[in-house]
C-alpha cells in the first residue's frame, strides 16, 4: 500500500520551513522513513584459506524521487539519510533554486519501494519551473538530472575565479585526513562515498556520505547552505573520483577548491580550469597533484607538483 500525504503526518518527520529554513514542526521521537540507511546480511566469507559462515553489514539503496508541487522531477538511487538536505542541495545544484529561502517546505513520503521527497517551492520560483518543465523534451532519471540537451551536459559553470581563498599544503592534507575519520557510514560497509566541507580554522564544518557520489555532494551543499555558510567559505573535499559533475556542483556551490582521493577526468580538469576553481587530486598522505589554478596554494608550502 502507498501511504498518501494526508495519512502520513504522524508516522513521517514533517517540518515546515521559514526563509532562513529554522524547522518549526518536527516529531522527534518519529524515525524520519522506514528505510534504514544500512542492513545485516549473511555471507560465506574465506579469509585467510578458512570458509565460515558469516555477516556484513551493506549500505541500502532505494528510489528517491523529488517531486515539486506535486509532479515527480527525478528518480535517484541513493542513502536513505539526510532527505532534507538532499532535497536542498538538489534543488541548488539542477538550478531549480539560487537560495534556500525559495524553499518554502520538504516532506518525505514513502511507499515499501522507496521515498518521494516533495518540495514545495515559492510561488514564483514554483511558476518558473512549471515553464521549464513544459520545455523538457522527455522524462527524466538517474544521472544528468533534468537534462534533455547536450549543451544542458556540458554547460557552462559558475565563474569562482574572484574568490579569494589561499591554502597551505597542510590545509589539503588535513582536509581529505578528518574526511577519512569522519565517515561513519564508510566505516561500517566500506561501499559509499564521502563529501565534506573544510574551513581554515575550523575544520570539517559537515561531512554527507551516500551510495552515489553525486548524491553525497548534494547532500553536502544542502547541509553547507543550511548551516549559514557560503561555498566561497571553504573547501569541498570528496573520496571519489572527480568527474565535470563533481566540478558543476562545487562551483555551482561557490567553492573555488575542490579536492580529491582520486583522480580526476579530463573534461572535469578542462571545466575548473575555465571556471577559475582550484582542482587537486590524488590526495594520498601528504602527496597531492594540482590540476588547476595552483595559485591557491601558498608558496613555499609545496613544491612543484607538474
């Protein structure tokens, strides 16, 4: 069975949002969804030439739909954890909102198959999607979301290169170092991605992990854009590998640097440099490599990396 909207507001976490989204309702002592965002299951492991029975503890991964004034937008498959910020970094990143107070309020709704995340937006902001909505030429899914054009997929990102944000080398290692030490999720199933927000002085400000590497940074710029902070603030450090995606998201964030455990591609390398974003990857101990706009990082604390 479905369970509708009208029938869910004692079983759901339900929240309505001010323009500075300050939650007015919540049922604390209600889970948010039914969906966990991890499960047990059983295995036959071999370790060292020995075959037993035995279990492990897998990330879950279930249908995420957003859905805006009442029509289904996009299908992710993703954590079931942290929806609300999900939903607002969503929202920022497809550019469907450029503030959070466009957002006038989240409800998730869920089904045994997965989770609709309907968001109600601002009148205005409500009529503007409407009409793009009109123009998409086919449904929408996983991936490039809402995406109907190849100039849509490669389109034209945030110019971050004003932004005035200088690094040391320590600040990179310390950045991927407290990400790695603050993946709870990662630490129990070893099988999602990590995105984490670092500020000079403060460290880690907020860390999201999801199954979807994509769907980690989203979450993340929904907590970034929640706590107060601007992306031009600091520094969005990821565990995976840097596709133009990842790039899109961060710049659309305002975050002039964007670092990496993993290498990145050459059309994400292409799309920091003409946005003016500092690109570092590989990041393992205290070795790193700088793709673009090494000026970031302070002289004297590296030595050339080319």
């Amino acid at each position: 069975m479905t369970n509708r909207p009208g029938n869910l507001a004692g079983l759901l976490g339900k929240w309505r949002l001010r323009s500075e989204f300050e939650c007015v309702e919540r049922y604390p002592d209600k889970p948010m969804t039914q969906f966990k965002p991890t499960a047990t299951v059983p295995e036959t492991a071999r370790r060292n030439g020995v075959v037993r029975s035995s279990s492990r503890i897998v990330p879950e991964e279930v249908p995420i739909a957003f859905s805006y004034g009442g029509s289904s937008h996009a299908v992710m498959m993703g954590t079931p954890d942290d929806l609300e910020d999900f939903a607002i970094g969503f929202s920022l990143t497809e550019g469907i909102i450029t503030d959070i107070g466009q957002i006038a309020a989240v409800e998730p709704v869920e089904d045994e198959q997965g989770i609709d995340v309907q968001i109600t937006l601002v009148d205005d902001v409500a009529d503007a999607l409407r009409v793009r909505r009109r123009h998409m030429a086919g449904p929408v899914g996983c991936g490039l979301c809402g995406i109907e054009s190849i100039e849509q997929a490669v389109r034209k990102v945030p110019d971050v290169s004003a932004v005035e944000l200088t690094l040391s080398h320590e600040d990179i290692v310390r950045a991927i170092a407290l990400l790695n030490d603050a993946q709870p999720l990662h630490r129990e199933t070893r099988a999602v991605h990590g995105a984490g927000f670092y500020v000079q002085g403060q460290g880690l400000i907020a860390v999201r992990e999801d199954v979807g590497r994509h769907n980690a940074l989203d979450k993340l710029c929904g907590a970034v854009i929640r706590s107060g902070h601007k992306g031009a603030d600091g520094v969005v450090a990821v565990t995976s590998r840097l596709s133009v995606e990842m790039v899109q998201k961060a710049a659309i964030l305002g975050s002039s640097v964007l670092v990496a455990i993993s290498a990145p591609t050459a059309l994400a390398i292409r799309t920091a440099d003409e946005a003016g974003m500092t690109l570092v990857a590989l990041v393992r101990g205290d070795d790193f490599e700088i793709f673009t706009h090494p000026q970031r990082i302070t002289p004297g604390s590296i030595a050339d990396v080319a």
